[in-house]
C-alpha cells in the first residue's frame, strides 16, 4: 500500500513533529466524539457545501489545515474508547479484559437497559442473548453457527442499513458493500466485536465466497481505521455533526475504499453514493459531493510528510498517534511498519485438532472435502501439531464442518497460541496444572488437547481460575463440549491465589495474562482506539501482583509459565524482569523456550508480520527451591 518512507534519523524527527503536532492539537478540534448524530440522527444529513472545492480547509484534525499541517493526534480522542459510559471506578480493572471480553459479557449479564448514550441505540444485544441452539466459537467466543441467523425481514424505514439483499433495491450498491454496511452500522449501535458481528451478518450470507470476503475486509478495515475515517469524512462536510448515523457510516466505508484501498475513484464514488441512498435514498447528491472531496483529499493524504511527521505516518497507518510512536520505539522502524502493515491485513484463519475427540486426519479430510484447504502451519520452524491453516475460511456453510465444531472436534485458534499451549504444557506429563485467567477455555482445551496427544492421558488435577463467573461458566459449557477435563473450575481474583487454593502446589502455573492484546490488532479491530497509553502500565502493574500471587504455589522444580499477546516490553521481557528481581522471584529461574524464536532470547515470541499468525510472547520460569 505504500513505501517505509523512513530515514536514518527519522526518529528524531518524529520526535520533533509529535512535539508540534500535540501543540498543534490546542487549536484545532479535538478530543471530540464521532458525529453520530444524535437528536438530530434522523436527518440525513445537512451536506457537504454548495460548491466542490475539496475538503474544508482547517477545523478538523483528519484532514489537510490550511497551512498544509496535519491535525491532531486521533489517538488522544474521545471518539471511540469511552464507550463504556460507566463512571472511572466502576469499569473493569484490567485493560485486557476490558477490551476483549467484559464490555460485552457483563452486558449479556445485565439487564437489557444497558445503552450507549453516545450511540443512541436499543437494548445492547450479543451473541450469547440469540436464542440459537448451535453455536461456535472462534478465538473463545461464541458465534452463532451458519443458518441461524437468516436475513432479516424488509425494515420497516430507511435509516438503517439491510443486512442484505431482499426484494427488488431502489439503488445499485453491491450487495457486500451493503452487508458491510450493515455490520458496520452495527458495531456502532451495539458497540460490539467487529468478529462476532462479522459472524453473523456476513459468514452466514449466501454472497460468494469472494464478495465475503470483501464484505469482511471492509468492516474489519473501517473499524480499524476509523479515527482516521471519521477525520476524513468530516473534513469533506460542511456540518458533520448532522450526519446520521448510518449515512456517516457508509461514508466512511466509502472513505476507506478510497483511502485505503486505492480503488478507482469513479467507481468508489459511485458505489459510496449508492450506499449512502441505501440507507437515505434522498442524499445521494450529497453523498456524491462528499466523496467527490474525498477523492481530492487522497491526493495530499496523508497530509504531511510521513518521514518526518508521526501524525501523518499515523494517519497513514490508519493508527492513532500515540500508539504509532510506541510501536516505533518499541521494534524500530521497519519491524513498526511491518506490524502496522499486518494490522490492517485480514487475519488467517487456523484451527485446532481437539486430539482428546478426533484424528488430524478425520478433521483435515472432512475440511478438505468441503473446500477448506487445511494446510499444515509452521511457527519460527517448526510445524505445530494439529494446526492447520483454512486457506479459503472455515467452510461453516458444510453441515459436517459445522457437526464437528459443535461436537467439540476442532476449534478455531490462532497458530501461535497453539503453540503457546505447547511449551507451556511441556515433555514431561505435569500432575497437577493451575490455569490464571482461564477465560472461555481456548487455552484449557488446547492445553489438555496437547497433552492427550503427547503424553496419551489429560492432566489429571487441571485447576482453572478467572475473575469472572460469567466466564466460568461459559468455560465449563465449552469443556463439556470438548470432552476436556477440569478438576476445579474457580472464580475468584488471581491476585490473592492463596485464598482460592490455600497452600497448594501445582506442577505447572500458568498466567494467561490479561494483557493490552496489541498484537491480536486484526482479530479485535477497534482496539487500536480503545487503548489508551496509561493502559499498558496498568496491564504490567495487574501482570505483576499475579505472578507475586501464582509464584508460592508452583511446586519446587515445577514451572511458573506467563503468556501474553501483547508486544510492549512493560508487558513481556520487563515483567519477567521486574518478577525475577522480587523476593518471591528470587526462587525462580528462565528456562529457555525450545522454540525460541531468534535462538537468543530465552523467550518465546513472534512479532506480528503480514500473512503470518497474532504475535504472543511466553517466558518459562523454573522454581528453584
Ligand atoms: C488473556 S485472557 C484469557 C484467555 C483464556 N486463557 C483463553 O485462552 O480463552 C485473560 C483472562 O484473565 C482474566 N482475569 C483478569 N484479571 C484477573 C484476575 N485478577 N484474576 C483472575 N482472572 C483474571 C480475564 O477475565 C480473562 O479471562
């Protein structure tokens, strides 16, 4: 998509540029919410200004000012973090568990009044709350399996979008763009993962397995980008604040066809303003309008030099500032490229064998019948056991693909976790296992599913443990499913073990950490523009009182294993670090990991590049005495 414009001494540019560009930020709009349109949500929207002169100049932070200096950081906007509207001490502790599951589990938990003030929608909805009686889950969390959630009836208005094509159009977007339109309008109103919404609008379409694909790149891009987008698109209105939601969220996805990715502009605009007449059949003009400036404003996108301005470099990642300039301090600059990169790449798609139910070759024969195209799946050199790569997506569409997710055959998880599951689970057969941060079980099933292959038996005295109940429960359901075997299922807060097991020993102890999951950016779209710089400190802080808790209840000799899917060195090589250099630290020592990736560092981890798997770290402690 664009070159790594950067020079030797770039760095200190950026440095330079950010300083300007946060001074920058005093002037110009800032720490706004996304125009959703709120009271005025049911007009369409006020339009663009009479004339065609490009995008308004100044005012706005996305686009060009009028002195040609980008605007401010997205990043330290308010438009999409704050979502959880609950009062600072109420949210959840932990940054990673904020992000990825509590928002939306103790929704499901709540009662359905639960709304988002700033996105005006009804009752909050997920997966869990459909009333369906088959259900997958991919990455550990539940996804409606495939038919049941048919197309929806005709809307009874036109502000909405279709969730796909039914009845004769009165306009002439595709209907992929319109299914993604759809998902998109719906992570807005319900504020939920772009995956399981993902799931259920598109996966379960009837769309060719191209237009798919489409539909899905465009919602996971659009929901990456969207600081960027939002910027963008209300450069290019006179008054974005009376944009509708939906008219603004197809814009944006047009805006990100066009930015993004580099589509024609002719065709782009005419799909943009057909989308938008989708949803506000009397606005197509403005819409043309709008998309018009769009276009012009790619010609000086990213508005700046990105060799020298982080601002622009950020925006032409479609990344918030802040977040750009860790990545950059954090791996240099081409492995930040490269992770930014592979951040707005579609994720592959790996499962997991469940060797407790079934052969790889039962699996892989029935996914290659059904056109899967299972491959098998190298990490840093070497193959990971019953992990394969479906070429062409999981095929949920085949009833027998769907028999053998819900018969608890195989499970969708990324490769490196799988590998992560391996090493943690070792070559000697442990007794007794303690899981921290157990969550929804993926770990647990590939732990034992590991086990059962390597050593012909489960781990007897498997111990989970999670802060919430919600989640335990969801575990045991899954386990069940999987035929896996857990001794004690635990709730309860992993900072005071002792209180949970007493004075038990375990021959294994496994801190799943709830980290940032910066390096699961493809999988968790929006969380680029959740996190906040403060959070990775609070993740190592949390990082640290579980390891002081988990370390007296390794058994001597035994391994206190800690994982993260996270690549800041606060939450991987400094933790162990800061860990070691603790009392209770003082018994433990670093094993190597057998597969470490570069072959110097005594821990395991893989860095997120195009095309490969989420980037996960693990470090293996072994206690002395
Ligand atoms: C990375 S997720 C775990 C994923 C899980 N192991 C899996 O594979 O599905 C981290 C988990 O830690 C849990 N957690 C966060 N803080 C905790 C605490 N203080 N005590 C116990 N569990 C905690 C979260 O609820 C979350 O499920």
């Amino acid at each position: 998509m664009h070159n790594d414009h950067r020079s030797h001494n770039q760095r200190r540019s950026y440095d330079r540029a950010s300083q300007g560009d946060r001074n920058a930020q005093g002037g110009a709009r800032q720490n706004r919410g996304p125009r959703t349109g709120g009271a005025r949500g049911d007009r369409d929207f006020r339009g663009p200004r009479k004339d065609d002169r490009g995008p308004r100049k100044g005012g706005f932070s996305g686009g060009p000012h009028r002195d040609g200096r980008p605007g401010a950081d997205r990043g330290s906007r308010r438009d999409f973090a704050p979502r959880d509207d609950r009062p600072r001490d109420d949210r959840p502790q932990h940054p990673r568990d904020d992000r990825r599951y509590d928002q939306r589990d103790d929704r499901a938990r709540s009662p359905r009044d639960d709304r988002s003030p700033r996105f005006g929608g009804g009752p909050r909805r997920d997966s869990r709350e459909a009333s369906h009686p088959r259900e997958i889950f991919v990455d550990g969390k539940l996804m409606a399996a495939p038919d049941q959630d048919a197309p929806r009836g005709p809307r009874s208005d036109d502000r909405g979008p279709r969730g796909g094509a039914r009845g004769p159009k009165a306009h002439r977007a595709t209907t992929a763009r319109e299914l993604a339109l759809a998902a998109i309008h719906q992570l807005r109103q319900r504020d939920a993962f772009a995956q399981d919404v993902i799931a259920k609008t598109i996966d379960t379409s009837r769309i060719s397995r191209e237009d798919r694909a489409f539909a899905t790149r465009l919602v996971l891009g659009v929901a990456s980008t969207r600081g960027t987008l939002e910027d963008i698109v209300s450069s290019c209105m006179d008054s974005p604040d009376d944009a509708a939601p939906a008219v603004r969220d197809a814009l944006c996805l047009s805006a990100y066809e066009i930015i993004f990715l580099q589509k024609s502009p002719h065709a782009a605009v005419d799909q943009g303003v057909e989308l938008v007449k989708s949803v506000a059949p009397r606005a197509g003009g403005l819409a043309n309008a709008v998309l018009r400036r769009v276009v012009r404003a790619k010609e000086s996108f990213p508005f700046g030099d990105p060799r020298t301005d982080i601002a622009a470099y950020a925006r032409l990642h479609g990344f918030p500032v802040w977040l750009a300039q860790r990545l950059l301090a954090e791996m240099g600059p081409q492995g930040a490229h490269s992770f930014m990169v592979a951040s707005n790449e579609p994720a592959p798609v790996y499962i997991a064998v469940n060797a407790v139910k079934a052969s790889d070759d039962e699996v892989v024969s029935v996914l290659a019948d059904a056109h899967g195209e299972p491959e098998p799946v190298t990490v840093a050199g070497r193959t990971v056991p019953g992990c394969y790569r479906i070429v062409s997506g999981v095929p949920l569409n085949d009833g027998r693909v769907r028999r053998m997710f819900s018969q608890g055959l195989l499970l969708v998880s990324d490769a490196t976790s799988q590998v992560v599951a391996s090493l943690v689970v070792g070559q000697e057969a442990p007794q007794s296992f303690l899981e921290i941060g157990a969550g929804r079980a993926t770990k647990t099933i590939l732990d034992q599913s590991c086990a059962y292959r390597r050593f012909g038996a489960q781990i007897p005295d498997y111990v989970t443990v999670d802060v919430h109940a919600f989640k335990t429960k969801l575990l045991q359901e899954r386990v069940q499913q999987y035929g896996i075997e857990v001794a004690e299922p635990l709730i309860g807060d992993a900072t005071d073990l002792t209180e949970l097991v007493g004075d038990r020993t375990f021959d294994r102890v496994f801190v799943d950490s709830p980290c940032t999951g910066l390096g699961t950016l493809r999988r968790h779209a929006d969380i680029r523009w959740r996190l906040r710089p403060e959070t990775i400190e609070e993740s190592a802080a949390l990082d640290a009182r579980l390891l002081a808790s988990a370390a007296p209840h390794v058994a001597p000799g035994g391994i206190l294993a800690y994982a993260t899917c996270t690549i800041t060195h606060e939450e991987n090589a400094d933790a162990v670090a800061a860990f070691l250099d603790t009392e209770a630290g003082a018994a433990f020592e670093v094993v190597p990991c057998d597969a470490s990736s570069d072959g110097r560092s005594p821990f395991f981890s893989v860095a997120l590049e195009p095309g490969g798997p989420d980037a996960h770290f693990l470090a293996l402690l072994r206690r002395k005495f």
